[in-house]
C-alpha cells in the first residue's frame, strides 16, 4: 500500500510540475519589413512585426506590453509608431490602445465581454514601424522590451493569475544597406522639385556638396552626371518634359 501510495504521490508532483512547465506563453519578433538578409535598410520604412504565443492553457484576458528601440552607437530613426493587428480588435473589447513616448511604444489590451485570447493562439499581434536615418549606415539598432508606464509590467492576465510571458530579444540590427530616389537629388525623399534643382546647381557650378547617392541626379539616364541631366530636369518640371530615368 505504502508503494502504491508513493507512487501516486510521484504521479501527482510529475502532472504538477508538467502543468506549471506547459502554462506559458511568448512573445516573438516574427520578421521584419526593411531587412534584406544583411542588415536594415536606411531611409525606408522598416516595420518589426511582434506575435504572441499563447500557451498557458487558458484564455489570456488582459496584455500589456512595451517596447523601445535602442541603439549601443548612435544609430537614430523617425519617431516610431506602434499598432495592433486587426486579428486582436475583436478580442480587446474593452481597452485596444497604443502608447507612444519617444522611442518606447506601449501596447494594452483588455477583454470586457469576449472571452479573451485563446489558449493556442500563435500569430502576429503588434507592428511597430520606424524610419532609421541614411546617417546610420553600420550603426546599430536593436528592438527590446521596455516597462512601460502607467501599468509598469509585461504580462498576461487570466482568470487564475498573471504570466510574464517571454520574449525572444532583444533584436538587434546593423544599418547596412539604402534607397535612393531618381532625381532626389538632396536625398529628403522628395523628387524632382525645387530643393533638388538648387542643390543640383550648387553642386555644379557653386562648389556645392556632392549628392549623397551619385546617380540620383543622372535623370536622362546616360550613367554621367552633366549639363544634360539639369536642362532634363529642368524641363520635367516646367515644361512638361519626360520623367526623370535614372539608369
Ligand atoms: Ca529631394
Ligand atoms: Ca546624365
């Protein structure tokens, strides 16, 4: 009997310990918009795309999440803006807010009538997009968690308690590569308007700064940068010329 007893015991604390092991849940960067297999991208858009991983067998009821974007050297983007996927509006039925605060973005959720987030639930939940600046090329910008105020937490809630679920980062990235635009010739994003004429003109006959990119001002195309590419783009923009081919 003694035996039979322990043994029942051990089965006990083993389905115990496997219930506590099983009941969690994570958080993970699925891909990211802007990478190319080496680095970020510089002057584009660049999106980071969050999933939640919901295994705590139960439904997770309330989410509250931050994050910010760092950088260890100098790297500086755009403000970044934060949101939900559409997949969660649903389910947060009675807080679905995102929080901005310079480069931290706080996500909260929580569920009123609907039954919450699913146990199994595996897909993407937030993106957070920014626009890392051309002067950031070889720095480094990483995506981490933050504690973000007023809840100060990162969790879950359900019906039996809260989870601090994991997370995968930080994230980090070097800014290797760029874009560059025909005929934005002072590279603010902007073609083929006066500010790229003028920079143009000084870099021709003022001893103005080089472009940035060298083929951005080629707009006829020819692989030089000459006298013909300024007459080109000056009559794209007044006289109804042809637009702007950069080879
Ligand atoms: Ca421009
Ligand atoms: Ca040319």
């Amino acid at each position: 009997m003694k035996l039979i007893t322990a043994i029942s015991t051990a089965l006990c604390l083993i389905l115990l310990l496997s219930t506590a092991v099983a009941a969690q849940g994570s958080v993970y960067l699925s891909y990211v918009d802007g990478y190319d297999g080496m680095g970020l991208m510089a002057n584009t858009t660049v999106t980071f795309h969050i999933s939640l991983s919901n295994q705590t067998g139960e439904a997770v009821t309330g989410l509250a999440h931050g994050f910010q974007l760092i950088s260890p050297n100098g790297a500086t983007w755009s403000q970044p803006t934060g949101e939900w996927s559409p997949a969660l509006q649903p389910v947060c039925d009675l807080v679905f807010s995102v929080a901005q605060f310079g480069d931290t973005i706080g996500f909260g959720c929580v569920t009123l009538f609907n039954p919450g987030l699913p146990d199994g639930f595996d897909q993407e939940a937030m993106r957070i997009s920014t626009r890392i600046d051309m002067s950031s090329m070889g720095k480094t910008v990483c995506l981490d968690t933050a504690f973000f105020p007023p809840g100060g937490v990162w969790m879950w809630s359900t019906s039996s308690g809260s989870y601090s679920p994991g997370w995968d980062g930080p994230h980090c990235y070097e800014v290797t590569n760029f874009t560059w635009l025909c005929a934005d010739i002072d590279n603010n994003g902007t073609i083929a308007d006066i500010a790229d004429l003028s920079y143009l003109v000084d870099f021709m006959f003022h001893g103005g700064p080089p472009p940035l990119f060298p083929f951005a001002p080629d707009v006829n195309g020819d692989g030089t940068v000459d006298i013909t590419d300024l007459t080109y783009l000056v009559e794209y923009m007044f006289l109804g010329g042809p637009l702007p081919i950069c080879f």
